[in-house]
C-alpha cells in the first residue's frame, strides 16, 4: 500500500507514520528526516538545503521529487510506504502521480490530519527542542507556507476521490484507529 499521510506541521503525521510501519509493515518515507539527516551527515544535499529549511521555507519541488524518485526505487519500498511531509505542494502532487504512473502504480490512500491553528502551535512551541524551525517565528512561517502552498494538496487528492479527513485531536491510539478505519 502506498498511503499519504497528510497535515499541517504538528499535526502528528511522524507520530502515526512511524506506528504504523508495524501495523501495515511497510517503511515510513518522511523528506523532513531524510533532509534532517542529509544536514547533519553534511551531504552535498544537506548542504544544500539547510539555509531553507531552518528558515521554514519549502525544499525546491525538483530537488525533492528526484529525492523521492530515488528513494522509491529502492527494493525496501517496493512494497508501498507511508509518506509523511509529502507532497506539499501540488505541483510535487502532480510529479509524483506522473512518476507512479511510469511505474504502474498509484497511491492507494491518502488520509488528512485535522487540528486547529492554536492546537498545532501549542504542540510545535512544546516539541521544540532541537530542531531549528520549532521556534515560534519559524512556527509562524511554516504554518503560513502550510495554508498557501500545501492546504491545496488536499483539494488535489479530493478531485480524485482519493481523500479522507479524520479528527487529529485525541489519544495517539485514538488518532491511529482513525487512520485504519480511514484507509480499510
Ligand atoms: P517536516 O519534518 O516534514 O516538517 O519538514 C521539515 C522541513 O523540510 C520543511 O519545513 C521543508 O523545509 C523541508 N521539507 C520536507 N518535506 C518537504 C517537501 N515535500 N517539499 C519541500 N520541502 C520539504
């Protein structure tokens, strides 16, 4: 199954990402950790992409479709994935639909987040500890980026008849269960 797990920043989606990789066995794909492991191994594409990413502005959609055109390859994820952080934008939506159909496959699921705006900032302000952009001027931008660029990937999938919302208010356990009865 290749599931897109999507919602603004702070919504959950790494949290019920990783759980899921045991539920579904099939690997979390998150860009925002492979980037955040690219800067601190000091790759080329680390190098690259540092300045923009602490200041809570997007990776480049070509740098980051080719990315993840790369990392799909890979024998691991021949069995689907779980997508967290993309795509974020829709011309990321429309590449990698592009890519999955060379490839003769699709996105199976795609399932949104819901939390209100003060909700995500509580959580962001208190997650952030050690990461650049968890500070509330960073917040702020991210969330912005998030209404302007990424809010219309759901309308995306929604087109397609792909998309479902669920609550991401409640327990981790709670939100997990949407998620299943959401993608059954
Ligand atoms: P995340 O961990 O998903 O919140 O991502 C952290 C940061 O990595 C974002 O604020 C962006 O700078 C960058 N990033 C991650 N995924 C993407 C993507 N799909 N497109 C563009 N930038 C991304």
């Amino acid at each position: 199954m290749r599931l897109i797990l999507f919602g603004p920043p702070g919504a959950g989606k790494g949290t019920q990402a990783k759980l899921l990789e045991e539920k579904l066995n099939i690997p979390q794909l998150s860009t925002g950790d492979m980037f955040r492991n690219a800067i601190k191994n000091q790759t080329p594409l680390g190098v690259k992409v540092k300045a923009i990413m602490d200041s809570g502005q997007l990776v480049s959609d070509e740098v980051v479709v080719d990315m993840v055109a790369e990392t799909i390859d890979k024998a691991e994820f021949a069995n689907g994935y779980i997508l967290d952080g993309f795509p974020r934008t829709v011309a990321q939506s429309e590449a990698f639909d592009a890519l999955l159909e060379k490839r003769g496959e699709k996105v199976d699921a795609f399932v949104a987040m819901e939390v209100p705006d003060d909700e995500l900032i509580t959580r962001l302000v208190n997650r952030g500890q050690g990461r650049e952009d968890d500070t509330p001027d960073k917040i702020k931008v991210r969330l912005a980026v998030y209404q302007d660029e990424t809010a219309p990937v759901l309308a995306y999938y929604e087109a397609k008849g792909r998309a479902k919302r669920i609550n991401g208010i409640g327990s981790i356990e709670e939100i997990q269960s949407r998620i299943l009865e959401a993608i059954k």
